[in-house]
C-alpha cells in the first residue's frame, strides 16, 4: 500500500439528482430470471425512531445458484470438479439495486434470493444481500448485510456467529406473513434496537 | 498446494488508515448526532461477498453524459472548467472501466433539486448531473460550469464551500465511495465540518483539486485536476 485512500464525504440532501433522479435500480431481478422472487420493503430509521426520507440504500447480491457477476467470482470457471461447478451467469443478471427512501423512510425492491456463495475457510454462507446506506448526516456509507428469517442455513453462516446473538435479529428481514414472497428489513442507523453495521 | 486448487483464497483489501476518513459522528457536523451507530462496526474477513461489487465496463455513457454545459438548448452561466485526474488503488494501479457519477449546485450556489431553498436563481441551462467512465488508464475527465458556495443550516451563519459530489465504483462493494471534490483556496474550508471531519490534515487535503495549467484550454475553460485513490489489495491471497 503506498497511497492513502481518498477520504469520503457524505452524500448529502440533493444525491438524487446525480444518482437516483436517473439512475435508480428498483428491479434487481427482472421476471425471467431464476429464482425465488422477493419483495423486499426497507425501512431506513435514525436514533429517534423517526424514519430517514433522505437515504439511499443500494444492494449487492449473487444469483439464485451463489454466483456474483463479477470477474473475481471465479466459480464455475473451472472443472476441478469442487461443489462450485457449474456456478454459471443467467445473461441479463447485473445483481445491483439502488433506490431513495422516501417520506417514511422506506423504499421497495424486487429480486429474487441469492444461493449460497463460499466464505471463510471455504464454507458456505447463509443467502444474504450486501447492503451499503448513504445519507446526508453520514460522512461515509454504512455496511450491513441481509439475511433471510428461518434460513436454516443461518445457523451455520460465518459472518453471523460474529455477532453476539442478542443483535443478529437486526440482520434478519422478516417475512410477511400475508404476502408470501414479500420482506421487511428495518435498518435503524442507532438506538435500541441498532442494525448491526460492518466494517469491511 | 494440490489440496488448495479448490480452496478460493482471496486476496484481502487493505483497512484505511487511522485518521484518514471521517468517523461516523462528528458533532460539528449537527445531522451525524442521530444518524451515526453507537455499537462498534463488526470487522469482517473479506468473501466473495465483500470484493465483488457492480462492474461498469460495458456501460454506454450518453454524449453529453460527460460535458455539464451542453445538456441543454444554451449554455450555463458560470465559469467554465475542465475536471480531469485518474482513479488510483492505494498500490498505484489504476482502476479501468470505473463508473463516475457527479452532481453540484449552479454558478449560483443554487441545486436543482425540490428540497434546495436557496433564493439563489436555477439556471434553464443547467441541470448539475453527469457521469463517465475511467479508460483504460483510470483516466476520467468531464466539463461543467464551477458550483458557488451554498448557506446550510447546520449552524449560523453556515456556508458549504464550492464542491462537486462524486460517487465512484472501483472493483468492489467495499471501495464504493462517494465523496465531495473542492477548489484550492476556498476562504470555507476553516468554518465547514463536512470538510474538517477528516482528522488527518494531509488526508483532508486530498480533497482539493488542484489548478493546471496544462489542461486548462486557452480562450475556453480553466482545467482542474483531482486523482482518486481507491482501496486496493494486498499482493498475495490470504489463507484463511
């Protein structure tokens, strides 16, 4: 390392106009690709319980097999014959959502639940979806990660046994029950009842 | 090494140096007081979930995408200038294909945006949004009109210095940054805690763009440079 990383600075009130007026991303998985479709609600919420109608949530997440659309996802490149073979890319799959939170703090996506991708020591994590939060009032993004409620896989995720159970709650969305395929996932930026943020 | 060809090492990104990013609370700064976490960030080991992240090189990137002054029927008021630098990884290498995103107020100080109440005029001929994308160098350039200084309401009296929002994606989820670009001099900086959050002075710096003569076009436009400096990756893959 020789150079030191530019330092970073808050997105401000009027983000929307250089990156969500335009360039917003609702629609992460569109309806032909595979996997099992989820409506997903945010909800972004500061340290007095009042919703944030100025954030920006964006999203990260593998496809339905575990696989990032990415150059270093190397999965399924190869034939050694390891359990990621034939870990492929449906064409139109990006894996990117970004959306504003409106008046009440929410915004919506629609994707579908990744796989599961390797992690530490080559073990398999739980399906989660990387979650970055942007904000005027936050001089640089917050990290956290989403989990799927009742994932039996949960229990064996790396990531998760990090943190002490009491808050692993705060990383789980929460079906609806009404609404099969829809999820709930408050982010709440401090308080109580504080989301678990990562630093990566 | 046989019993390794399946296992995926990953070569670990570097941790920002102490100092050299803003913390999440800084007081001065009123809005950080409840939008910041109290609890300690978890620090996490580098997975594919972490050093992936949205890749833009097959982006097409409009015509006027990257020129701020020819979006509309006239031109802006405003000075007009040339912003151009490269994206760097903290090991010197440039970052091809890296998406870039601006936006900024009006000659005027002024965004057009509903929430900006500033009694400053909009500009018909300016809306304050662009993008492109880094060639193979890491190299960007844009044009735009330079923004005016901005009251805020943060404190009395508060007043933003010039800047231009920047939002870049590198190789991964973990080197997305959005930051503020500046201009050297700004009589602001002393008073503005967005600036001043940074506690490391020389990392403060690095923020302001510097004036060049060499790609400021004569008759034309003044030229401003401002490099990036993305995090980067350790030399050899961690065996975890």
């Amino acid at each position: 390392m020789d150079l030191v990383p530019t330092p970073s600075q808050t997105a401000g009130p009027y983000f929307h106009l250089g990156m969500t007026d335009t360039r917003s991303v609702k629609c992460i998985a569109d309806p032909q690709t595979k996997g099992e479709r989820v409506w997903l609600a945010c909800r972004v919420i500061d340290g007095d319980g009042v919703p944030v109608p100025d954030a920006m949530i964006e999203i990260w997440q593998a496809n339905a097999e575990g696989k990032y659309n990415h150059p270093d996802d190397t999965q399924g490149d190869d034939t050694t014959g390891d359990d990621t073979q034939g870990k492929t890319i449906d064409s139109p799959w990006f894996g990117f959502g970004r959306m504003p939170t409106l008046e009440d703090g929410s915004c919506e996506f629609e994707t579908i639940k990744p796989g599961r991708v390797p992690g530490p020591r080559n073990a398999l994590q739980a399906p989660h979806l990387n979650v970055a939060i942007f904000a005027r009032g936050m001089l640089k993004q917050l990290y956290t990660r989403m989990y799927f409620a009742g994932d039996p896989a949960n229990s064996e995720d790396a990531v998760l046994a990090l943190v002490p159970q009491e808050r692993r709650e705060s990383l789980l969305a929460q079906p609806v029950v009404s609404h099969p395929g829809h999820w709930r996932f408050d982010i709440h930026l401090q308080g109580e009842r504080e989301t678990v943020f990562f630093d990566v | 090494m046989g019993h390794l060809t399946n296992e995926r090492s990953l070569a670990q990104y570097h941790r920002t140096p102490p100092g050299s990013q803003p913390p999440s609370l800084y007081e001065p700064y009123r809005a950080t007081i409840r939008r910041s976490p109290t609890q300690p960030l978890t620090v996490l080991p580098h997975t594919l979930s972490e050093i992936t992240g949205p890749v833009y090189g097959h982006e097409k990137i409009g015509e006027t995408d990257n020129d701020l002054t020819r979006q509309h029927s006239g031109e802006p008021l405003g000075e007009r200038i040339i912003v151009s630098g490269r994206v760097l990884d903290d090991n010197g290498r440039p970052v091809p294909h890296a998406l870039i995103e601006v936006w900024q107020a009006n000659a005027t100080g002024r965004y057009r945006h509903k929430n900006d109440q500033h009694p400053a005029p909009l500009d018909p001929n300016f809306t304050g949004a662009g993008r492109t994308l880094t060639d193979e160098n890491g190299s960007y350039r844009f044009v735009s009109i330079k923004p005016g200084a901005y009251p805020w309401f943060n404190h009395y009296n508060a007043w933003r210095p010039a800047h231009i929002h920047f939002s870049i994606f590198g190789r991964a989820f973990l080197t997305r940054l959005v930051t503020q670009m500046y201009f050297p001099g700004d009589p602001l900086f002393a008073f503005d805690p967005v600036f001043q959050s940074i506690p490391d002075d020389k990392a403060r710096q690095r923020l302001i763009s510097k004036f060049d003569l060499e790609t400021t076009q004569p008759q034309w436009a003044l030229g401003f440079r401002f490099d990036i400096i993305l995090r980067g990756r350790d030399a050899t893959p961690f065996e975890d």
